[in-house]
C-alpha cells in the first residue's frame, strides 16, 4: 500500500488508508455481485482513467481486499473479486449508499445508471418484514439498463436482464428514488408519466412497501410543516 497514514491507532482511520482513496470504494462497489475483469469494470465507471483503475487495484490488492484469478478453460480471462475480508463491506456499503441517496437530489444528465449500481439500490432497500408472504417477481427498465428481481416470502433474488414473465414491468428512472423514498406517490408517479408500468397495478404499491428509502431528516422535518400548516 502506498506510505500514507493518519497517524492514529484507530480502526476507522486504517479502514479509510485501505478504501478511502477516490474511487476506491466504487471500485469495491462493483466487485460486490461478483468478480469482473478489467474492462467490465472500466465500463461500470465510465469517468475513471484507466491508470487511476489500475492503481487503485494494485492498492485494494496489497490490502488484502480484491484478489485476481484466471478463469478456466475456454474463458481464461483475467478477473477481479472480492476476498473474504472485502466481502464484508458489502454491508456497510449498502448502509453508506443507502444514506447518501437520501440526498441524491435531480439526477444530472452525465449521471450514470448501471445495472450493477440498480441492483445494489434494490438490495439496500429492501424491507425483509414487509415482504413476508409476498411471493412476486419485477423487471426493472431504466432506459438501456434491465434488471430484475424476485420476492419470495420476506427474500429477494436480483439479476441481471428482462425476466419472462414478471409479475410487473416498471419503466423508470431517477424517479425510482423519488417513489420509493415517498417523495410522490404510486399514483402521482403515474399520472406524471415519470414511471410506466405493466402488469397489476397494485403490486406498484407493494414494490414500494418492499423496498423503501427513508427520506433525509431535513424532508421529514418539512413535510411534518407542510403537514401542520
């Protein structure tokens, strides 16, 4: 690891020495629904200059973070993934992504999706509670980006592409943070025009009972005055 310290015997100062060099954590991002090669990563984030990605793997696997591996025959392409020890990020990761979109704010036009980043939204905000006894399946369509997932009594399956025969198609966008974050309703959502979907319209509210964003304090404190007045 390159010699850059915070000069303090604390976990959290050593955890940003590992991950906490820009880009790092994205990086960790990706890895998280499995390994990628170098190009795979590289497309997932489209602004990173190929030598700041290639720096920033050599560091996560000095760290003991990422390792590489070769895949066997016929494949026999170089791929990155997670160690055990980088595995555990995946909850904390989710919990920080979690909190930073609840101050997303208008998504801008050289903002990208991926389906990788769609489906990690889905696993961060899904409510294991309020899915008991649902048994319901999704397809997500995000302009070029197409995902899907299952629900199976409180567990939740994500993958990658359309799904024959979901139970409902919903057609999105950035307004997916704004209804699952109950910035507007199922049905406000709707009659705008920013989700379109197909399939039984009430499964659109169960989606959003299933998976929720709670709103930044500073919105549940305005709407509790737009309530009041």
């Amino acid at each position: 690891m390159p010699c850059r310290s915070y000069g303090q015997f604390c976990g959290l100062a050593r955890a940003l020495e590992l991950v906490g060099e820009r880009w790092s954590l994205l990086v960790i991002r990706d890895l998280i629904l499995g390994p990628k090669r170098f190009t795979d990563l590289r497309r997932g984030l489209p602004k990173i200059p190929t030598n700041i990605l290639a720096t920033r793997l050599k560091e996560l696997e000095e760290g003991g973070i990422v390792h590489r591996r070769i895949l066997p025959r016929p494949a026999t392409a170089v791929v990155y993934e997670l160690t055990p020890y980088g595995q555990e990020l995946k909850q904390i990761l989710l919990a920080l992504g979690v909190w930073g979109a609840r101050s997303l704010g208008k998504a801008q036009p050289d903002d990208a999706l991926t389906a990788d980043t769609l489906m990690l939204g889905l696993q961060a905000t899904f409510q294991p509670e309020a899915a008991r006894g649902l048994t319901t399946s999704y397809e997500l369509r995000a302009g070029s980006v197409v995902v899907h997932a299952r629900v199976t009594d409180g567990a939740l399956d994500v993958g990658h592409g359309p799904l024959a025969e979901a139970d409902l198609v919903i057609e999105t966008g950035p307004a997916l943070k704004a209804l699952i974050s109950g910035e507007v309703s199922p049905d406000e959502a709707l009659e705008n025009g920013s989700i379109c979907i197909t399939g039984d319209r009430t499964l659109l509210t169960r989606f959003v009972e299933v998976f929720h964003l709670a709103p930044a304090p500073d919105d549940r404190d305005q709407s509790a005055v737009r309530r009041s007045a």
